[in-house]
C-alpha cells in the first residue's frame, strides 16, 4: 500500500512545473522563519532537496545569514542509519547515497541529536496529526525515535500533500507541525 501510495506522490510532485516548485519553496521559507521555534533555534537540521522536492538550500542561507548552525544527515555505511553532521559551508558536502549531498565526515563535525533546536523533516505526504509518508527507509523516524521535546520538528508541504490520515506503523514518529503555503505561522 505505501509502495503504491509513495509512487503516485512522487509522479504528482514530479508534475508541478518548476515555476511553482519555486513559490513553493519562498512561500515555506517565509513560513519557517517566522515561526518562534526557528527564530529562537540556535541549530537548524534540514536535508538538501533532492529530484522535484522544494528547495531546502533557502532555508540552509536564511539560517546560515541568521548565524545558525546548519545541520544536515548522512547516510552511514552498512547497516545505513542517518548521521547528522554541522556543515558551515556547501562545499563541505559530497554525493551521498542516491547522489544526495551529504557533509563529507572528514571536514564536518558530527553533533548528536539532542543538540538540534529545530529540524524541517522530509516528507511525501503528511496528515494534521503530524505523521509523514516517507521514501520507506525508516531513515528519520529511526533518528527522531525517542527524541523528547528537541528538536521542534516541521514538516512543510503543498497543501495537496497533506491528507487526511497517512497509513501509519508502530514506528512512525509524528512532528510537531506540518506546515503548508496557504498556513500561517
């Protein structure tokens, strides 16, 4: 079922032409920054889009430009988890697994995750309860299991994207809030 449900939203992403994939991702922005949790984070987790996923890169430049540190994953080798590491510049980052750029660990200092203030978290699909159809790794919720009350984590989506119930497991960890582009913080 989330298979099936994973590849129609990935073809439904792929559609929207890039001129809106633009709005989008100013209009997320605009979002995010003015949330007080981002406002008063000292450290900021995002990841860098990949394929037809809006793009994260503003958010990494508002958040460096803010003096925030910028915290992005990696995935480890076998058996592959997500490693998160401080990455004060783009050109810290090398091709990852499935070309995503990730902090190359040679120049990036790895922090754990009770250090993050605020983490945008990615998603497929999410409903109002926070929960979040992912690729089907298990790469987040594995690293967001058990994490308390840090990092405030954020989920931004087209307002199609965001459903009513998404198809949820035992292991899946809600966010804090999904955020959409009509949504006001």
């Amino acid at each position: 079922m989330k298979a099936g449900l994973r590849k129609e939203t990935i073809a439904r992403r792929d559609a929207l032409p890039p001129a809106e994939r633009s709005r989008l991702a100013q209009a997320f922005v605009a979002k995010i920054t003015r949330l007080p949790e981002y406002l008063a984070a000292r450290s900021v987790l995002t990841t860098m889009a990949i394929g037809s996923e809006w793009n994260t890169g503003l958010l990494v430049k508002d958040a460096r430009a803010r003096g925030k540190t910028v915290v992005l994953p990696r995935v480890s080798a076998p058996p592959r988890h997500l490693e998160i590491f401080a990455v004060e510049s783009n050109r810290d980052l090398v091709p990852g697994v499935w070309d995503i750029p990730e902090p190359d660990p040679a120049r990036c200092r790895e922090v754990q995750l009770a250090e993050v203030d605020f983490a945008l978290v990615p998603a497929l699909l999410a409903d109002a309860d926070g929960f979040r159809l992912g690729y089907g790794a298990g790469y987040f919720d594995r690293l967001l299991a058990g994490r308390g009350a840090r990092p405030y984590c954020v989920i931004a989506l087209p307002a199609e994207f965001i459903v009513e119930r998404v198809p949820r497991e035992p292991h899946d960890v809600p966010v804090d809030r999904v955020l959409d582009e009509r949504d006001a913080p």
